[in-house]
C-alpha cells in the first residue's frame, strides 16, 4: 500500500510500507522485545513510569483530518473549524518530557477528532497507516514507546483484519478505541464479533472519551471537554456491564480514561438494586430499580476488574474517589499528553498524599508491567 508521507516530519520518522516495517521489524524484534529503557532507566529517584495515556499525531491523521475540515487533537466530535497544517505534536518535544520527568515508555493513542469522516476504505487506511507510523517510532526508540492501535469497530471486517495486522505484525500492546461511536456506546450488540476476538486474544484495550452525536454544544460556552468526556466515559463503562458485555467477555483487559470520568462518584447508582461494601465495614446501598440481569457477581466487581488511569484526574479528590472504589492494582499512571506533562501528572500524584511510596511504585510502572509483561524489568 501507499502510505502517507509529509514534507513536515523528518524521514527517520516517516510510516513505513508494510514490506519495509516487516523487513525492519526482523532487525530491531529483539531489541523492542527486550528493551533497555535508554536514557528512562536511570536510577535514585526515577520513577521510570510507564504512561498509558500519551497521545501522538501521525502524519496520516494530520492529512486525513485536514481533508474533512478537521484539526487533529484539537477539535472535539461534531464540530469543524478551519483546518490546521500544524500538527499539536513534536517527537523531540515529547521525548525531552519523558526524558526529564521519569517517563520510561509511553504508550502512543490518537486522540480525537477520530475517524467519523470518509468512506470505509478511507477510514481503514488511514487507521492502518496511524498504526504503521506507531510501530516505525517504536522501532526507532526501541524501548521508550509502545502503541494502543487504532481501530475502527463500527466497520467489523476491517476491524477484525486491523486488530490481525496492529497485534500479529506491528506488534502493539493493545487495542485503542473511543467511548463512542456516534450513537453506539461499547457496549452495543453489534461490537460482540470483535470482542470475541479481544476476548481470546485476551487483549488490553484502551478507552478514550469522545463526545456523543446527542451531547454536542449542549451549553454555549460549555466545552464539552469540561463535562461530557467524564460523563460518556461513564456511560459506556456502564453501558458494558450492564449489557452483560464485560460479563460475556471477561478476558478483555479495560483501561478508561481520566480516572473513571465521573463514575466514583455516582457509584450507588452503579450498584442498581444491590448494596455493597465500597469501603470495607460500611454497606453503601445502591439505587432503586432492579439489578442488572447479566452481571452474576455485581457491578461493583465488574468495575473493580477494569483499570483507570490517572490522566487530568491526578488531584488528591478525584485519586481519594477513585481508590475507595477500586484497588491500586487497577489505577495507572497516565498523562494525557501533550495537554498534561509527566511533570504535572506525577506532581499531583505525590502531592496528593493518598498513595504511599509503595502505591506509587504499582501506579507508576507496577500495574503497567503486569498487564503488558513485554515491559517487566
């Protein structure tokens, strides 16, 4: 295939055709699979964190964003604007951040507007060439990135061919996806073919807030950032369980964005019909109304098997919520950049004081290692 090129992005960091990577990937297997952390492994005090939450933008994603009156990474869903050449993204300026904050790996995702526009075929190439771009980073910097592959689930078949390519070739950590995709929250029936297949690839997938075709501009000079991210990531961690879907596939390994969005906090309605004990010693009844009928053991351990990162939420009220209703095993560290820095999201994590250094240890690296093993040191 022919893939995206731009004058703008130096060639050592140009996507590379599929021959090409599979020919480079021969050379530089070994050392990606085995990484030494150059420049991140340090020692004394650096955390040498694995951040699950780092956006980057592929030349691709730049083009194809233009082309449908798009800025990448920095528009919100439903909205157009002038396009914009510049990309929000540099490599150097992203590497000098890892570099002086403690960042070992960071693990690349697109961020929106994502891929609502064009045809199918223009939606599967440039998903394609967002993944190849990833791998031929990873290849360059053996050690410091790794990648939650773009896919588009609404369109099943090349879904299902892009999850083969991203995880058996590339060779990426796991699966990115929106909390979203127009009026299908993740939970939709339509999706169970690919997660059957997450599902027996036992894959970690990665989940970003986007906002829903019902939710935009709800509020003159409200961003939808500022309310519907967290919302409509709680809508579909609750659209999951209560379809029964994270029930049905339970080998599927969930990263939600942002601490959870707004879920800690409306937790007794999550219980539906139930009680729990959220904090040990005290019974936290839930809403009225009937428990969810596919979900044996409760939404409360539903979410306790999923994972939350710690982007933009990284403050000691939305981390003291979060760790009331799931263990640190489940948190991970998480930057959201470029819009946070390793530097701002570890400080807020310290400086919060709701985890002791042994947490921190699991938040920053720990929890990650365990999920991804490729990483373990």
């Amino acid at each position: 295939m022919n893939v995206f090129r731009s004058s703008d992005i130096a060639s050592s960091v140009a996507s590379p055709s599929r021959r090409e990577f599979l020919g480079a990937a021969v050379a530089t297997g070994a050392a990606a699979l085995f990484p030494k952390l150059a420049g991140a492994a340090g020692s004394g005090n650096n955390p040498r964190r694995i951040d699950v939450h780092h956006h980057f933008v592929p030349p691709a994603y730049v083009a194809f964003a233009k082309a449908h009156n798009q800025s990448p990474g920095l528009m919100m869903a439903g909205r157009t604007s002038s396009p914009t050449s510049a990309s929000p993204w540099e490599l150097s300026i992203d590497m000098e951040d890892m570099d002086k904050n403690g960042t070992a790996v960071s693990l690349m995702s697109v961020t929106t507007p994502g891929f609502w526009y064009g045809t199918t075929d223009e939606i599967r190439k440039v998903t394609c060439e967002c993944n190849e771009f990833a791998a031929k980073l990873i290849a360059d910097h053996p050690g410091r990135f790794g990648s939650f592959a773009s896919v588009h689930i609404p369109d099943t078949d090349g879904a299902l061919k892009e999850i083969a390519y991203s995880l058996d070739t590339l060779k990426a950590e796991g699966i990115g996806l929106f909390s979203n995709y127009r009026d299908k929250w993740l939970g939709h029936e339509s999706f169970a073919p690919v997660y059957q297949e997450l599902n027996r690839r036992k894959a970690v997938v990665f989940v970003h807030p986007i906002t829903g075709a019902c939710c935009g501009n709800l509020v003159p000079g409200v961003a939808d950032t500022l309310v519907d991210y967290g919302a409509d990531t709680t809508r579909t961690i609750g659209s999951l369980i209560y379809s029964g879907t994270s029930t049905k596939y339970p080998d599927i390994k969930w990263i939600f964005s942002h601490g959870g969005g707004v879920m800690p906090f409306i937790i007794e309605r999550f219980l539906g019909g139930a009680q729990a004990e959220i904090v040990p010693g005290i019974v936290t009844k839930g809403q009225d109304g009937a428990a969810p009928k596919n979900v044996p053991g409760g939404t409360l351990a539903e979410i306790r098997k999923m994972h939350f990162d710690t982007a933009q939420a990284s403050n000691p009220v939305a981390m003291g919520a979060l760790r009331k209703v799931v263990p640190v095993s489940q948190i991970l560290f998480g930057t959201d950049y470029w819009y946070r820095t390793a530097a701002e999201t570890g400080h807020g994590l310290v400086t919060s004081k709701v985890f002791n250094a042994a947490e921190l240890k699991m938040i920053n690296r720990g929890n990650a290692e365990r999920l991804m093993p490729k990483f373990k040191s």
